[in-house]
C-alpha cells in the first residue's frame, strides 16, 4: 500500500461523524500515511501527539458587516491552501453539508483534481436532506465527489430516496478502536457510583437530543426495575436533559438512576454495565453499540435505521419496534434474570465487533477507496 497524504475535514468538536473523522486520522497516521486535519478546532478526540498529524485551522473572519461568519468560504479556502502548499493527494470529508461543498471549491480554487472522498454519517442526509433549502447543495456535494460512502446500507438507501443522487454510494461501517474499548476491571468504580457488586447496571451513553428518545429509555428502565433491582447509567448530556431529570423525579428513581454528565474513559462504565440501550427514532449507525459490545454487553435497539445491521437478536442483543418500552423491558428482565443468556450474548457482542467491525477491517477498505482514486489521477 502506497503512503498518502490525506486530508481529512469533519466537525471537530461534537459527534459520531467527528468521532469517526479523528480515529481514522490517528489509524492511518499509525500506517504511515500523513494526515492534514483541517477543522475549524483541534479535533476533541486527537488526544495523543504523531509526527504526522498536521492541524490546520481554518480563520474565520468576524467583520462586522457580515451578519453571519461565513465558515464556509473560510472552510474551502483553507482546504484550498492546504492542497497547495503541502501537496495532498486526496481528501476525505465527514458530513455532506458544507464539508463535502467546501472540499469541491476548494479544489477548485487550488486548480487541482485531486480525489474527494464524502463519507455521510446520517443526520446530514436523514435531518438536513429534509430541508429544501440544503437539499440541492447536498445533492451537489454528492454528485461532485469522486466516492460517497454511507455507514450504513439503510443511510445509504435513504440517501437515494431523499436526495435522489445518481452518484454510486458504498457503504463501509464505523468501526471502534479495540486499544481503548474492551472489557475491564470496574469493580472499583462501581463500587464508588454506590452499586453493588451482585447489582446489575444498565446503560445509556448520548447527546440526550430529542432523536434519542431517552425518555423511552427511562420507561424502559422503570418497568424493568420492577421486576428486578437494578440502577441506570446515563451519560452525556444535551437539550432533553431537564426533561429526563424531572421524568426520573415522578417515577421516583433518583436513587436508581445515575446521571453522570458527559465523561472520558467510557470503557469502564460499559464494562461495569449488563445491558446497553438506545432507543432512537433516527440513527444511521449508531456508534455507540459498537463501543458497547466491544465492552462485552449486549444491546438492545430500536429497529430503525442502520441498528438492525449491527444487533443480532438473540446473539448480541434485541430489536424492539419504535417506543415498544413494554418489549424492551420484557427483554431486559428475561437477560438479567438468567445469567448464561446473558454470557452468550455477551461473547456473541464481542464476536460481532471482531468479525464485522473491527479497526484493521474497516480502514482497510478506506485505503482501498483511496487507491482506487490514486489510480485515477
Ligand atoms: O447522532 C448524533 O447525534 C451525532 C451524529 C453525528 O453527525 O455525528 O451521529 C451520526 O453519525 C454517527 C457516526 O457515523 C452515527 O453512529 C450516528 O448513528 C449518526 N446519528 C444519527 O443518524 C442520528
């Protein structure tokens, strides 16, 4: 495999899509291929310095006549000086709007062909492709890129019936980096959260926005509880959270629900954990199930979106149909109720993130994509 020079452009700060962005950075960076992020920030995941890491940062210039900053211009004329002056080879963008745009000017300001990858992560199709106002430029940003990915068959399906491109999608999953997720010692920090050790511990990791329906979770926890004595993680943070707080309140479940804010270090609260749920109404992958399995707990997720190419029901967790608290209680009460279930499943999430998920796996076919673009050039 050839060494390249990648530039890699994706929302730094917040999200599965800039999760994604960065760890494929760090990979391949690790494979010898120099990386160029250019971001609007460093990304919050590129924690670990490399001698072939390079950040630039794009200025965004706050003039007072502009009512609004215009990040985009500034997006692309960045990208277009880094293709210039540090010679790329390709670029690859997370998130069709405005990265994938952004790259096409450019590259064309820098008068260059070099190839654009545009990997799309889901809410920049299934959200944003509703828009009549953004629906064209997402089309354009499909259309002028050399290879679309979707990281999942059902964005990728979605994306067709949204945005009706003609343009050829692929689809290549998320993948997690095993080095940081996989199952660990916790019983000390389950010991400081106050659960027992014989306790059974559920878990919910998101950015508590509205798709996420963690109220659902919350219910599915409730009922579940009483048939069996259990505690709640949820972790992160976000708009729905004073809602979730008061939902907690009503049901009388302070004791039994942790709310643990936005944290680091996730492995050792899923390994702590029996069950991961995430009951979205829209969810293209969903990364977090990935993180959870490779932690050795079983899943259960609604049957939208990309969940059901990722859960197994019966081998690494269950499928329940939108807002069917009622089931997914059903299931986690049978799981937490009988322990050898449990430990199939268990092996059976840890077998589903090495054989279809895995790190190696997934860049692999990045780097085939790139090749294939070197070849065209
Ligand atoms: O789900 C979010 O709120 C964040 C969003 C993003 O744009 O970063 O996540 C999307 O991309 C992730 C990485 O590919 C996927 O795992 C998430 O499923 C997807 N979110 C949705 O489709 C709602």
């Amino acid at each position: 495999m050839r060494k390249m020079k990648i530039g890699i452009t994706c929302y730094p700060t917040v999200g599965g899509s800039g999760v994604i962005a960065t760890e494929l950075g760090k990979m391949l960076a690790e494979k010898g291929h120099e990386v160029h992020f250019i971001t609007s920030s460093t990304p919050f995941r590129l924690n670990k310095t490399y001698a072939n890491i390079y950040n630039h940062q794009v200025d965004i210039n706050t003039y007072s006549v502009f009512q609004y900053a215009p990040y985009d211009i500034a997006l692309a004329t960045k990208i277009s000086e880094v293709i210039k002056n540090e010679g790329l080879d390709l670029l690859h963008v997370h998130y069709a709007i405005p990265h994938a745009v952004c790259a096409i000017l450019g590259r064309d300001m820098a008068a260059s062909n070099i190839g654009i990858v545009t990997t799309l992560h889901g809410t920049d199709i299934t959200v944003l492709g509703a828009d009549s106002s953004l629906k064209e430029a997402i089309r354009y940003g499909i259309e002028k890129s050399d290879i679309v990915t979707a990281v999942s068959n059902s964005l990728k399906e979605q994306t067709y019936e949204l945005i009706q491109p003609i343009k050829e999608i692929e689809t290549v999953y998320n993948f997690v980096d095993e080095r940081e997720y996989f199952s660990q010692d916790a019983s000390k920090l389950k010991q400081q959260l106050g659960i027992n050790a014989d306790e059974k511990v559920m878990i919910h990791v998101s950015n508590f926005r509205n798709v996420k329906r963690v109220q659902d979770v919350v219910e599915t926890f409730a009922l579940t509880y009483e048939k069996i004595k259990c505690k709640l993680l949820l972790i992160g943070d976000g708009p729905e959270m004073g809602r979730i707080i008061q939902q907690v309140r009503e049901l009388g479940l302070d004791e039994q629900v942790l709310f643990l804010g936005k944290r680091d270090g996730l492995a050792e609260f899923y390994s702590m954990s029996d069950i991961k749920l995430l009951l979205s109404e829209k969810e293209a992958f969903g990364l977090v199930l990935l993180e959870a399995m490779a932690c050795g707990v079983p899943v259960i997720g609604s049957n939208i979106g990309g969940m059901p190419e990722i859960i197994e029901p019966g081998i690494n967790g269950y499928l329940v149909e939108l807002g069917d608290t009622q089931k997914a209680a059903e299931y986690a009460t049978r799981l937490l109720r009988d322990d050898s279930q449990l430990q199939k499943l268990r092996q059976g999430a840890l077998k589903t993130v090495a054989e279809r998920f895995s790190s190696s796996k997934i860049l692999e076919q990045y780097e085939e994509l790139y090749e294939q673009l070197m070849d065209k050039n």
